[in-house]
C-alpha cells in the first residue's frame, strides 16, 4: 500500500452525498480545495429518505435500510475519494525533501533551491526584510538622541482629569471643558502657617479650623 500523504494539513468537507477535501500549504497555510465526488450511495439514500417522508411504508425502510447500506461502504469510498483528491492535490502543492513538508510554489517555494523556503530561505527577500529591521533599529537609535520632551516641566504637577469635572485634560492651567482651574488652590494654615489642601477641614500640623 502507497505511503499516505497530507495527513496532518487537510480538513475533511465530507458529507453525506459525497467527499470533498481541502489541502493546506504546511507553511503560510494558503489552502486548495478538491472538486466535489458524489458519493452514489448517498446520494440514492437521500432520494429514498426523501420519498420516504411522502409515502412511508416500504420506501421509508428502505431508506433506513439505506442508511445501513451507506455507513458500511462510507469507508470504501472515502478512502477511494481521500486518494484522487490527494493526487489532485499535489499538483498545487511542491513536496521539501529536505523537510518533508508541502508547500505552496508562490509564496513558500525557492525554485533556484528547489526545497521550500523554511530550509533555503529566498536571499533577495531576506535582504529586503533585514533592510527593514535595520532602517526601524537606526531610526529607533536616531529617535533617543532628539529630546522630545524639551518643553514639558516635571516639576509642576501633572493631571490626567480635572478635578471638578473629570474630563480628560492634556495640560495647561485650565481645564477645557469646564474652564475651571486645574491646579488645586494653595492655602495656607491661619495658626501655624502651614501649606494645606484645599479639601482639609483642620490643619494637619496644628489641629486648627482651615481658613476659609
């Protein structure tokens, strides 16, 4: 018995009037779908059930009879089916000796090489996707000698909502949807003097009432 082929990248599109296969390249996963193979008993199966529904009786059992009948060849006639539509199939597909994977001959396979491109890459693409990478790394090595952040002060305060409103703000000192300040007001302590949050209802230092 011949050695099997594509068992690992096909899906079965089988039903229950016939057998259709769809092969896969084993590398960018492009696919290739087999023309569709009636299957005879199951396509006479179905016409009786499909009279049986009308008449029952003696064309309804058949029918189920049918049933039986078709189960039993299924086997025979998938694997008959399976082996057209894998012979089918290779011609879509190029076969790496080298890796004994199937791929497909316009995206996955070195011609010049004659394996698929996992085991001899194309240089000329390779040359192209590592002119790429390098032009991205230089131009990330390029982006850290500028200062983007010249004019932002990392002293003052920074806010990502307003504090009355909530919305989003993107600096400033006043916020663009309720026009409020974005700063909390400083306020100082009666009694001691000390800087306190606008929020306090009693000193922290000292304990006193917070100046209205």
């Amino acid at each position: 018995m011949a050695m099997i082929q594509f068992t690992r990248n096909y899906t079965d599109r089988s039903n229950d009037y016939g057998f259709q296969f769809e092969f896969f390249c084993d590398k960018c996963g492009n696919g290739h779908m087999s023309p569709f193979i009636a299957s005879k008993v199951g396509v006479a199966t179905g016409l009786l059930r499909a009279a049986g529904s009308f008449f029952g009786g003696t064309i309804g059992r058949a029918a189920h009879a049918g049933t039986h009948l078709k189960d039993a060849l299924r086997g025979q006639g998938w694997d008959e089916a399976y082996a057209e539509a894998v012979d089918a199939g290779k011609q879509h597909f190029k076969n790496c000796t080298r890796c004994g994977k199937w791929v497909c001959p316009r995206s996955c396979w070195n011609e010049g090489r004659g394996l698929c491109e996992a085991c001899a890459p194309d240089l000329a693409e390779e040359a192209a996707s590592i002119q790429a990478h390098v032009a991205v790394e230089q131009a990330r090595e390029k982006a850290r000698t500028v200062d983007h952040v010249a004019t932002l002060d990392m002293k003052e305060t920074r806010l990502a909502t307003c504090s009355h409103c909530s919305a989003k703000v993107d600096g400033g000192k006043f916020c663009m949807e309720c026009g409020k300040p974005l700063a909390a007001r400083k306020v100082s302590c009666g009694t001691c003097g000390l800087e306190v949050p606008e929020s306090a209802k009693f000193c922290p230092d000292c304990g006193a009432p917070r100046n209205k």
